[in-house]
C-alpha cells in the first residue's frame, strides 16, 4: 500500500475509533473496585462491605442551632420531623428516622414476634428464668404492664400484650432499647439509609446536593437558625471521587503538556508534532477501547496512569525520528532498521506493566491490559503509519546539552567510574536489610484530615457501632450459623460486664436457632406451673387490667419461628448489614461498639467459626500480600526480560549487560530508602518495576545500536528518557497517593538507568 493511501486510511479510521471508544466507555470511579476487588474470600468480602453493606450505606445527620441561644430544644426537634419528613420523600432514600428512636418499621417488625414469646424471651433461659418466672415479681410487672399501657406507647405494647402479657417478647429486644438509648435524644440526630450502593459516588453526590437543598429550605423559613452536619462513609466516597477526578484531570493535562513541550524543544516542528499526537491519540483510544471491552468499564485511576503511557508510547516513534534527523536518512529506512529493538523494547515494557498485573492488585489489571493494546497500537503505528505520515516533513532534532560529553567522559574513565559502581553496589546491598515495610495501609489513603475531624463531630452524638469492625459468624447451615452467633453473643456479654467492649449489635431475637427456641419454649412451659398463672391472673385483676385479655397464659406450643420466613418480612432489611454474601454456607454479622480489639480476640478465641474481623487489618493484609507478590513479580518480570533479550541475541554476556543498567538502578534507589527510612509499599516496589521495564529499553537500544552511531542512539535514548519523565513527572502532582509514589519510583529509575548505559555497557559489546 503507498504511503498516500495509508495516510488516507488512518485519518479516516482515527475518527472511527474515537466514536467507537466514547459510545463503548463507561468511566468508573469506585475506589472499591480499584483498590480491594480481589479473588480471595476475606476480600471478596471486604469488597462487598465497602461496596453495599447496610452501615456503609448509612448517613449521620446532625442538625444544631447556628448561634447559641436562637433555637430552643423544642424547635430543634420541630424542625428535625419537618427535615424527616422531607427527606424520607427522596428517591435515594430507604428512610430516615431520629437516631434517638427506633424507624417505625422496625416497631412494627417488634410487635409481629409477640406471638413467639415463648422461644425467644431470653439467650439464656435456664438462667433468666428465676428473675423471669418469679412469682413474687408479678404484682410488680402488673403494675408496670398497665402503666405502659396509659403511656404515650400504649398503642404499641397493646398489640404486644394481647399475644404477650408477660411481654417476654420485650425481654428478647431489650438489646434494641439500650442501643437508641445509647444516642443523645437532643433531636438533631438523624440516621438516613440510602439506596444506592456506598461507593456509587455519582447517585451520592446527587442525594448530597438533594439533603443540603431540603435543608437549606427548610432552613430559610427560620432566619438561618440551624446548621447542618453530615457524616458517613458516602461523604469520604464523593470527596474521594472529586480529587480523583481532578487528579485525572490534572495529570493527562500536565502529562500531554509536558510531552508536547519536550517535543518541541527537540525538534521544533508542529508539522511532526501534529502527526505524532494523532498518532499517540489512536494508541491511546485502542487502549481505553480495549479496557472498556474486556472489564466492561475503565476505572478513572486507570485513565490517570494510563497518560503517563504518553510518554512511553511516543518513545518508539521519537528513536525513528533522532535517527533520521541526526543522519539524514529516510524515515522508513529508519523504521525497517529499529523495528527489531522497538519491538523487544516494546514487549519488555509490556511484560514490565503486565507483571504488575499479575501482583493481584485488582486495578493494575486494567492498567496492564491498557498497556498492552497502547503500546502494541504505538509500535504498529510507527512502523507502518509513521514514514507516511511524515514523508514530507522536515525533521531537524535539538543536540540534549550533555549527552555527548556523558558518552565521552564515560568512555574515558570507565574503569575508575565502574569501580566507583562496584563498591557503591556492595554497599547498596549492605543496606538492604534495614529496609522498612508499610505495615498500615491508611497511609495510602488521601489526606482527608479536615472530613475526619468533622467526622468524629458528627458521630460523638450517635451510638459508636463502628461499620467497619465485626464478629464474624460462618457455618454451611444457617442453623449452625444462628447457634454459632448465639453463643457469639454470651460470650460478648460476659465481655461487655469485663469493659472489653461498650456495645454490640447481635442478630437475636430477630433470627432465633430451633435449638434455643425450643429450650426457651421447654423453660417457659416449665415455669407456667398452676400457682404461677394463678399469681398472675390475680396481679392482672390487682392491677385493674383485662383479665380475660390479659390474665391467661398459654402453653408454647409448637409453632417455631423459622428464619426463611423472617427473611421474607420487613426484618430481611433490618438485618440485611448483618447477613453476609457468601458462596458456599452462611455468614452472619454482630457489631461492635467500642471495643478493645486484642482482648475480644482472645474473648472468642475458643468459639467454632467465630472470629474477629476489622476492616483495617484485612486492608493492611491486602496490602502486605500485594507487596509480597510484587516482590515475586518484580523477579520474575526480571528473568522473563532476560530471556526475550538472549533470544534475541543470543549471547548471555550481552544479555547482562543489557540488564545491568536498570538492576544496579534499583539496587541503588532500594538502597537510598532504606538509609533514609522510607517506609515502602507494594506501590513502590511496582513503580521499580516499571521502571526496570523502561531502563532495559534504553539498554536494549544502547547495545544493539543498530543505528552504527551511539551517540545518536544515546540522543535517542535521551529524548525518549526526557518524554517519560515528563509524562511520569506530572503523575506527582495527584493527591491520590498511588501517583506521587510511581511517580517518583519511575522518575528515579529512569533517570540513573539512563546515566548507567553508557557507563556499563561498554562500547565493544555494542552490534
């Protein structure tokens, strides 16, 4: 095909690839699916917590006056049911009720199991049942029965009473009634649920705005007197997306700038700057296409790596054109005779991007995949596309200040400067061991410090159930599973009287084993004795109440609670935080309050398939796994670019030559933190690998020098080295962290494995 028609095809397919690519994207910005998305259960599990666990999905409203003395407690909790009521008409709300009182469903959902009293007044019925089953309390618990019968509760502990007269069904839920009354009843506390998942920053920013603007009416109407705050992990999520978005914003911009500033510095021609963005367009477009085919979305972080591949991808096209500029040959010419060593640079690097793939962190399998198809797409474009495009361009390359007198002084002084290398080596190794790990992932995080302190604000007037700490419950059954957290929760009292833990929040009564509500339903009918329901009949008529409504006791009977038909009633949404997915068997939930992590440990230490759970610690576990398999990858991305180069040269000599640059650049890089105290992450290490796939390029073209001259070979490295600083560079200036650390990982590698080419690859072992 002539060039003319190849230039024609290419200027009509590029268009064709853009529409492609902006109907096929769907951009995602949950950092849940980056960062903790992964194959192993606890994860999987972690994930799906983060994702649409019932407490992730929750906000905390506090509403207080503005100024001291504008707004009395009466006012306060006028204005909080009008905000209710607002609210709870929102299409991404489930509900929204006073933090101080149960939601009115949950009520509800009380009353329907006053039938069941008998098999679920107590976790311990053998124990309870002397202080139950007194017949001298009985007077007493008359008395109490129609007081509450004349409260402002009356209606609701009148449906119970009917079914219940003891209200045994009570007891069971008394745990309810200490965890509201855990919260500050000021009225300004509120709990919303949200429908849409926790990490669905778009659907939350929307609610926010829709919770601020109901507010903000409301609000007006009395002269600004209330203010509102708003905790919850949905507001870390929207903010974390919003500097994510900057992030990715800054950085393509400031990338693409900068390589389109060292282009021109170089060369000095639009003309060639014009086709070499198209270029590196259509190799960016095949890669986000690629992605957003194969995982059916593209993360944002992904886009914002991904533009640091500007400055790689541009590397192959930039050594055809040094080349052809420096010794006045035809781009073509050029193409045909670099191809070998652009392809080898080519799969080095991609084998580089595709090991940190493989390092089980679920957002550089993107990354790997968008490497892959841009950087394949580059290579084609430039051996195929590139002499067409720019047949009738002049090329006139800038000579890089420095590198000839580099090249020179090297060659001069090899033998003192290797030395030099030699013992700075030894001494890099000496320094390994004082290497220091990142062992609390929190330090990954964005710097959110001022939504942190709010945080703590808002959540000081709210129970301290903490979303992201739990005992977890599995078995295969869900009666083992119900038996399991049973005895999970005698346990957790017994632990709650030592202080190890302030509160927690079980499944019982809600969900009931067969075996407790039987032993429950043999204690009560034991206990319902003649004398004891004639006590009670003649303390109901004492008290002045109903004795045909309220004065018989009935047996237990044998109608059991079974917990597929609870699941089926309003209860499922109440304990839906607390019923785990799993694929094979049950997992079940209990909260945890404030608690002493260590001490409750060893508290449950004994139970079968119990066990503590945190957030925190399987982060930091993801963390040290994903640093431990970089570290493998690391090894062996490095033998399998070892390999591909003697295979292509055929000469184990030159094969560690080539490899020797970038290694001793790490080994240095490695060596510098560990003298400094870095702490390092798997992140590091990974920038190191990336590193090492873009220095052995530059090794690769350095010992091969295909062009005769390795003082345009070592322009062409320069320019290609100055492209992907550049590009990486600008990766520094996000707030996520995981850019500023590849960031300088890659910067520093690139940078000494540049310097060390010339200085260890000897001029005699260059083809």
């Amino acid at each position: 095909m002539s060039f003319a028609w190849r230039k024609r095809w290419f200027l009509l397919l590029l268009p064709l690839l853009l529409a492609i690519t902006l109907w096929q994207i769907r951009v995602e910005s949950d950092l849940n699916a980056f960062f903790t998305h992964t194959d192993d259960a606890d994860s999987k599990l972690l994930s799906g917590l983060l994702q649409s666990g019932e407490l992730s999905r929750r906000y905390l409203l506090v509403v207080e006056a503005a100024a001291p003395n504008i707004a009395g407690a009466s006012d306060l909790a006028a204005f909080s049911g009008k905000l209710v009521q607002q609210l709870s008409k929102l299409a991404d709300v489930e509900q929204v009720w006073p933090a101080h009182q149960p939601p009115r469903n949950w009520l509800n959902a009380v009353q329907s199991y006053a039938p069941y009293h008998a098999r679920i007044f107590s976790l311990n019925p053998a124990q309870d049942a002397k202080t139950l089953f007194a017949i001298g309390s009985l007077p007493q618990r008359a008395e109490g029965l129609k007081q509450t019968l004349l409260s402002p509760q009356g209606g609701f502990i009148k449906v119970i009473a009917k079914q219940d007269p003891l209200l045994l069904s009570l007891n069971g839920f008394k745990g309810l009634k200490n965890q509201f009354q855990q919260t500050q009843a000021d009225g300004g506390a509120l709990i919303l649920q949200s429908r849409p998942a926790a990490l669905d920053s778009v659907a939350h920013e929307r609610l926010q705005a829709a919770i601020r603007a109901g507010f903000d009416n409301l609000n007006q109407a009395t002269g600004g007197a209330f203010r509102l705050s708003m905790a919850g992990v949905p507001v870390f999520s929207t903010a974390a997306r919003s500097e994510i978005s900057r992030d990715v914003t800054l950085v393509s911009t400031v990338s693409s700038i900068s390589v389109v500033l060292v282009f021109l510095l170089l060369f000095r021609s639009f003309a060639a700057l014009h086709w070499i963005m198209l270029l590196q367009a259509a190799a960016f477009l095949a890669g986000i296409l690629a992605t957003s085919l194969i995982f059916q979305q593209i993360h944002s972080l992904t886009l914002a790596l991904g533009a640091s591949l500007i400055g790689i991808c541009v590397d192959y096209p930039l050594h055809v054109m040094v080349h052809s500029a420096k010794q006045q040959d035809s781009v073509l010419s050029n193409a045909r005779l670099l191809g070998p060593s652009l392809f080898l640079g080519g799969l080095t690097t991609v084998i580089g991007y595709a090991a940190m793939g493989f390092t089980g962190f679920p957002g550089f399998e993107q990354i790997a995949v968008f490497a892959l198809f841009s950087i394949s797409a580059s290579l084609g474009l430039t051996r195929w596309v590139l002499p067409a495009l720019l047949e009738k361009t002049t090329l006139r390359v800038a000579d890089i200040p420095g590198i000839a007198c580099w090249v020179n002084f090297c060659g001069r002084r090899r033998k003192l400067l290797s030395g030099l290398v030699a013992l700075t080596v030894l001494l890099a190794m000496l320094a390994l061991p004082q290497l220091r790990w990142m062992t609390d992932m929190q330090n990954l995080a964005m710097n959110m410090d001022e939504l942190k302190q709010q945080d703590q604000t808002v959540r000081a007037h709210f129970s301290s159930v903490e979303p992201g700490r739990f005992v977890l419950i599995q078995a295969d059954n869900f009666e083992t599973a119900l038996q399991r957290a049973e005895a999970a929760e005698r346990r957790l009292q017994t632990l709650k009287q030592a202080g190890v833990l302030n509160e927690y929040h079980g499944l019982f009564p809600w969900l009931t084993s067969q075996a407790l509500q039987t032993e429950n339903a043999r204690v009560y009918d034991a206990a319902l004795t003649r004398p004891f329901q004639d006590a009670w009949y003649s303390a109901v008529a004492q008290a002045g109440l109903s004795t045909d409504k309220l004065g018989h006791l009935q047996p237990a009977g044998t109608q059991a609670l079974l917990p597929e038909a609870v699941l089926e009633t309003a209860v499922r949404h109440i304990l839906s935080g607390q019923l785990l997915r799993e694929q094979q068997g049950v997992a079940l939930a209990i909260w945890l309050g404030d608690h002493d992590p260590a001490r409750l440990t060893a508290g449950l230490q004994d139970l079968a398939g119990t066990r503590y759970f945190s957030q925190k610690e399987q982060l930091n576990q993801l963390a040290s796994q994903y640093r431990d398999r970089s570290l493998r990858m690391l090894a062996i991305g490095i033998a399998i670019m070892g390999v591909l180069i003697w295979l292509q040269q055929r000469s184990l000599r030159k094969m560690l030559l080539t490899l020797l640059p970038s290694l001793v650049a790490v080994l240095f890089i490695f060596a510098s933190w560990a003298l400094i105290g870095e702490e390092l992450s798997f992140l590091h290490v990974i920038g190191l690998l990336l590193s090492i796939s873009l220095c052995v390029d530059y090794g690769i073209f350095f010992m091969e020098n295909r062009g005769g001259d390795s003082g345009v070979t070592y322009h062409a490295i320069a320019a290609s080295a100055l492209t992907t600083l550049a590009s990486f560079g600008a990766l520094g200036l996000g707030k996520t962290p995981v850019l500023p650390i590849l960031a300088l990982s890659v910067s520093l590698g690139v940078t000494l494995g540049f310097l060390l080419c010339p200085l260890l690859i000897p001029k005699t072992s260059q083809a």
